[in-house]
C-alpha cells in the first residue's frame, strides 16, 4: 500500500518537473525573441508602449504608422486590405511584431490559405508534419487546419522560432534553421525587417505626408 502512495508521490512529482521544465523553456525562448529584437532594431519598443502623439492634421503617429506599413503591405501582396489589416493587428500583439511580419512577407506574401510544395502552411510557413503535435500539447492549435487562420499561423511561428533562438541565441542562425538550413532565407528575411523599419521610423516622408493628408 505504502509502495503504491510513493510511486503516485513520484509520477506527481515527475509531471511538475516536466512542466516546469516547459514552463523554462518557453520563457527563455520569449526573453532570446525580445533580446535578439532590440538588439537587431535599435529604438524600437513594444507596439502597445509605442507613446501617442499627434500631428498637424490631427492624426495619431501610431495610425499613421499603421497606414505606412499597410501601404508596404500591399505593395508586397494581393491580398485584400482587410486581410492584411487583420495581419498587422496579429503581429502588433508581440513584441517581434516587425520580425513577425518580415517573416510572413518572405513565406507566404501575406497569404493565410498559402500551403508550399513542401508542405509549409499559412502564414509563416508552418511544417506540420515537423511540428503539429507539439503545438498541439502546448495549446497553440488543437488541429492542422488551425494552422490557417491568422492568429494561431502567427503564434506557432514564433513559438516555432523560439525554440530555434532558444538553442542558437543568434537571430540569423535561427532564421536559417527555421528555413530547413537556408542562410538566404535569413539574409531576405533580416533585409525585409530592415525595411518595414525604415518605414515606421517614417523615413519615407513623402509617402508618410501623402496618407496622412488622405486621412
């Protein structure tokens, strides 16, 4: 009897460890995303955090940030502004977010429904076969086909690229691995985020005039 007590106090024990052990991973794969972020976009903070200020027309720097990077959005894909709205809102909920959409931009153009030849879904190019069952024990999906919707796609993309930064700590090398080992994945990714920088540091001043004027 007293056998049996022990060897239920131990599996016990052993399923906290395991968790906690989750529980690590995860956190320090969220701190190597904002550490690695702040480090490759100096000046940028989280989007929430992101002061409100006003200019003469009476729009908010952030909604005009919004529309410039919604511009370079469609200008990058067929998608329907709506969609791509519904993109930048997903995204705007991390702190990565401009990582995150460099990302969906080099893997899908911004296409949810996108599935590659290999097998990559959605929008950040989710493998299922690689990792379907693991996002599904941590509840990130309950099936593939949430794999297609906007804000699961995101989710399991940047948990999926934490674990590459949890073992690299090195943004290129993780993008490369997230690629299946494509150093040029991470080169057009990283150039892309360059980019969507520019743009909310409003560098672009000409087109940052002309939508706030239409706004």
């Amino acid at each position: 009897m007293f056998k049996k007590v022990i060897k239920k106090l131990e599996d016990l024990r052993h399923k906290r460890m395991s968790s906690a052990r989750y529980l690590i991973l995860g956190l320090v794969a969220i701190i190597s995303l904002a550490l690695i972020y702040i480090v490759t976009v100096p000046g940028e903070q989280e989007a929430a955090h992101y002061p409100v200020s006003y200019n003469r027309a009476g729009v908010g720097v952030n909604e005009a940030t919004k529309l410039v990077i919604l511009q370079w959005m469609k200008e990058h894909s067929e998608m329907p502004e709506q969609v791509l709205s519904k993109i930048y809102s997903a995204a705007m909920n991390n702190v990565n977010a401009d990582l995150v959409l460099a990302i969906c931009l080099v893997e899908s153009n911004f296409n949810p429904h996108v599935e590659s030849e290999r097998g990559a879904i959605g929008l950040m190019g989710i493998m299922p076969d690689v990792w379907l069952e693991e996002l599904k024990t941590h509840g990130i999906v309950r099936e593939q086909d949430d794999l297609y919707t906007i804000s699961s796609n995101i989710n399991s993309g940047i948990y999926v690229l934490g674990r590459y930064l949890a073992r690299t700590n090195n943004l290129r090398e993780a993008l490369s691995r997230y690629a299946g080992g494509d150093p040029a994945y991470a080169a057009r990714v990283l150039r892309m985020l360059g980019e969507i920088s520019r743009v909310r540091r409003s560098e672009d001043q000409p087109r940052l005039a002309a939508l706030r004027t239409s706004a």
